[in-house]
C-alpha cells in the first residue's frame, strides 16, 4: 500500500496537482464520491472498484495538498473508533455518544 500511495503522490507531482487549488480538489474527492453512489444504485462491481479506487487517489493528493500523509490521516481516525461504543441502527453503526444525545 505505502508503495501505491508513493506512486500517486509522484504521479500529482508530476502533473502539478501537489500545488494546486486544495478547494479544487475537495470537489474532485465528491465527485469520485458520487460515482461510488452511482456504482452501488447499479449494483456494478467493476464500477464500485473503480470508483473507491479513485476517491482514494484523490484523497492521497488532497491530503499532499496540505502536508499531510494518508497513513497518518488512517491512523487518526482508527484511534479514534478503536474502543467506539455503540450500535447498528437500520444499517448503519451510531456511536455510543450519538444514542444518547
């Protein structure tokens, strides 16, 4: 993984993406998002790959964008929802602290 991720920081640098408009690149990361929605609304697999393929890749340049590292961004987020409490709610996990608000 960290070997893929160093190819699309190389690839965004080499188009100039790295210092680009991070803004723009935001829009980039919800549109790959919607062809996610899309994918799974069709039920299409190749599509669903293709398409959290590329809200990776343009999660790894945003991130570039800004200095920091998608490793150290994932890491974040897990200590966050390692010892998260709380339930599955007509399909959707809700933490703990959301039930009782």
């Amino acid at each position: 993984m960290n070997k893929l991720v160093e190819l699309v920081e190389k690839w965004s640098i080499e188009k100039g993406l790295d210092k680009a408009d991070s803004s723009k690149q935001f829009l980039k990361v919800v549109e790959e998002t919607g062809e996610v929605a899309a994918a799974l609304a069709r039920g299409d697999k190749l599509a669903l790959i293709d398409g959290i393929g590329d809200v990776v890749v343009t999660l790894i340049i945003l991130g570039q964008q800004n200095g920091l590292e998608l490793q150290d961004c994932l890491q974040y987020a897990y200590d966050e929802i390692k010892g998260r409490k709380g339930q599955m709610v007509d399909g959707v996990f809700v933490k703990q602290s959301d039930l009782e608000g």
